[in-house]
C-alpha cells in the first residue's frame, strides 16, 4: 500500500502525523511525504518543521492520498498542487482528508455535491466549495474519507486499516500506539463542549485557519 | 511558559507531535524542539524527519521539558544528552515524558524509586531503571509526569494544561484539536484488546522499541 500524505507551509502537525503513525505500521505500506518544493514545510506554529522527501512529479499513482489542513489559503490557490489533488485522486483507492484538507479536496473539485467534514469551525468554508458539511468524526462516502478536526486523522486511519486489512489489524495497530484515549474532560467536540467554551474557541480560531 | 522538546535520531513522531500540537496552542507558550545537532531529526520509520531548531547549549531552563519515545536506545547510552537531561531536570516546572521516552528520563536517573510509566510492552525496561512500572495512562508524582505509549502524550499535555491553567484553558484546547476520539474498536489497552491481538502486538514490538 503506498500512502502519499501532502505537506505544505502552514500546514497543522498533529493532522498529518496522526495518520502516519498510524499507517507506518501498516506491513508493507510505504509512506511518502510529498510537497511542492522537497524539503522542510514549516507547520503553521512555525515552531517545528516536517519533512517531505519528494515533489508532487514524485508521485503519480499512491494508493492513498491524505491531505492535512492548517492554514490552507495558499494551497487552496495553488492550481499546480491542485491539479495534482485531480490527477492523483483519479487513480487512488482512497482518498483522505484530516481538518482543512478537506478545504484543498473541495477546492480541487473532489468535493462536489458529496457529504463531507472539516473542522468544526470550518463548515461553511467547506459549503462555498460545492461539499455539504457533515457533523460526524470521520465521513465516507465511495472512496472518498474526510476527517474532521486535527486528531480526528488518528480515527481516520484506524478506519482506513480495518476497511483494507480488517478488524484485527486496526485493532493491533491501536494497541500498539496505545490508543486508549483518556482526555482530563469531554469537551472535544462543540456539542459536548460547555457554551463558554465553544465560543472562546470561536473567537480564537476565527484568525487561524 | 518555555516548552523544551527533545529530538533525536529514531524518535516516534507521534510521541513528539501530540504534546506540541496541544501546547503550541498555550497562548504566550514557546515550544523548541532541542537535539544533539540541531537539524532534521529522522523518525522510527524513516519516514519522515522532524526539525530541531535549537541544540542543547540553546535551551538551558525551560518550564517544560518532553521527552518522546522511539528507538532509545543510542539516546539513553548517550552521556551528553543525559547530563543535559539531569541539568535541565534541576530547573523544570514539569519534567515529562511518552512512551519509551521514560527509559531515557530513567537512564538519566530521574525516576530513580518513583512511579512511572512508558509503553505497555516496556515495563521490564522502566523497572530495570529502578523506576516502578505503573499501568496507568498518565502518571504524576510531584514534578515529573510520564504518559504510556505514542498516543498517551496528547492525554499528558492535556493535563499538565489543566494543571497549569485551568480547566476552561485544557477545555479549549481539547475542542480546538477537536479530541472526540472516536476509534472504530475499543482495543487501545492490553487489558481491552483481544487476546491474540496483544499476543501479535508484543511479538512485532520485541523487535522494535
């Protein structure tokens, strides 16, 4: 199985390492970082930097093409990178969203009429693009998964594993990232999040992508 | 509040991106990511490359310091990053760690007769650092904090912010990374996946940290 997974300057770590510690120990599966420009991608705290070894020219025909979000305006206008969204998403069997990637799939045309997910405070932006926003953690629909905030890619992949490899695969490799999630509270999501909450993180993400 | 996270050849990507995409979001919070020689640090799978910004000389008393798992064991023979480990251990708020990142924080004699934990497949090694194993997923006794395996980090620095700032502040956090973790089974623990699954997974990790 051979994972592409799209990196970019902005782009959010925790969106495109989730599933790629997920997938990694997939036997066999190889994973390939892909950007633009090869190098460093600087993430949107620009405190840390990924790296993508190879260039969109690199990859043609990956079996799954995971896209991350973070702050995507320049990739979303980007008409190289999308072009190469289409051509890629053409041949893959699945094609993967995690947060605002879904913002780069809908502005490739991936998303066209298809129920899909973003972050939470993302979906009217994922509405203007033709997609008709969906408030569940991980959306499928053909072969096409997106994903809704940053970790949800983590979820994300562990469904991928069992729809490719089955139950005891996705459960091996959730035991082996030992994830058995014990967050301090249940605020994750904005239904189950106090009222206070969810507006403060409205009004801090307003800035951010 | 200064956030020091080591890097190193072999490090488990997930192990450093979970705490760093929960505490990058700390407002006025500065994260550096310290190794050996600063550079592109390469991950367990060969994957991927994470950056170090900084060196060691560059980050002499942070609030925070992480330490993340992976193939350690290089790291823990290393005299230079322990030492510096031990320096920076005199003068942290918090000293943590995820994963196999305890046996270095053991090998640097941190958890000498405390509590601690580490991945469920690694606790012959966290006792033989004279640490005492304890299932649990974080684990705090005074100023250090251990999580178990990749995924616990994000779980860890969820509560050191709840520690630090509050509940609103650890709340929020959670709902902007949108943590609603949604796993298609209930296997992330040895004690909650099937028997033959614990079975496969302890004997693919003997070869792997």
């Amino acid at each position: 199985m051979e994972v592409a997974i799209l990196l970019f300057e902005g782009v959010t770590a925790l969106d495109a390492v989730g599933p790629y510690e997920v997938l990694r120990s997939v036997p066999g599966a190889s994973i390939r970082f892909v950007a633009k420009e090869p190098g460093p991608q600087r993430t949107d705290s620009g405190a840390l930097a990924l790296s993508a070894d190879a260039g969109l020219n690199d990859v043609t025909a990956p079996d799954v093409l995971i896209v991350p979000g973070g702050s995507v305006e320049k990739t979303q206008a980007d008409e190289r990178v999308l072009a190469w969204v289409r051509q890629v998403h053409e041949v893959t069997k699945w094609t993967t969203s995690v947060c605002t990637g879904s913002l780069i799939l809908g502005s490739a045309g991936v998303l066209d009429g298809l129920d899909a997910t973003t972050h939470w405070t993302a979906y009217d932006k994922l509405a203007s693009l033709g997609a008709k926003p969906t408030a569940e953690r991980v959306v499928r629909r053909g072969k096409v998964i997106t994903a809704a905030g940053v970790s949800s890619g983590i979820d994300m992949a562990l469904r991928l594993v069992q729809l490719e490899l089955g139950d005891v695969a996705s459960q091996a490799i959730q035991l082996g990232i030992e994830y058995d999630p014990q967050p301090p509270f249940d605020s994750g999501s904005p239904t189950k999040a106090p009222p206070e909450v969810v507006e403060l993180v409205r009004s801090m993400m307003s800035g951010r992508a």
